[in-house]
C-alpha cells in the first residue's frame, strides 16, 4: 500500500522536490469505529487495521492520506547585522555613483 500512495503522492509533488528525502511528505491513517483517525506506519499496523475492519467494520474500512505541511527553515539574524548590511549596500552605491560621475567628467574632457 505504501507504494502505491507513494507512487500517487509522486505525481502531485513540485519538480523540485528531492526523491528519497528523510521524512516522507504525507502520512496514511484509517478511521477506527470509534470515528478516530489511526496512524499507519508499518505492515503491522496495517495488518491490524484490516483485522478491525473484517471484525468491527463489516469489512469497510477507509484510509486517509494527509499531506504535511512544508517546513520553511528561516535563518535568524540579528538587527545588527541587518543593519551593517544595509549600511554597506548604500555605501556601495555611493561609490558606484561617485564612479560614474567621475568618469562621465573624465570623458567630456
């Protein structure tokens, strides 16, 4: 079964997704008779939720594939280093103007 879902989540996922990532992206569980959503992570479990199906189900039983949400990693910086950041871009186009203007006068001479 996992092949399958895997084989289904393939298509859906971005070009840019890496193939054999760590973690996988989507996670399957079944609805027990209590209306719950139980994980399925191994053929055990599997096994288990058919079981539960043939024996409190009536033999149905519903699986559900949900997505995880992407993770985003956002690196901290601090004010400072914003700040001097931004302080040496605007210093950069100072000279890059200052440049400019002096080889513009160098040429009209």
């Amino acid at each position: 079964m996992k092949n399958v879902v895997e084989a289904l989540v393939s298509d859906e996922r971005s070009p840019n997704h890496i193939s054999g990532s760590v973690s996988r992206d989507y996670s399957i569980k079944y609805m027990d008779p209590d209306n719950e959503l139980i994980n399925v992570s191994d053929d055990e479990d599997l096994q288990t939720a058919y079981e539960l199906a043939e024996a409190e189900l009536n033999g149905n039983l519903k699986f559900v594939v949900e997505f995880k949400k992407p993770q985003i990693v956002v690196e901290e910086k601090s004010i400072s280093e914003k700040i001097s950041k931004s302080a040496k871009k605007a210093e950069k186009k100072k000279l890059k103007k200052k440049d400019k203007k002096k080889k513009a006068k160098d040429t009209s001479l």
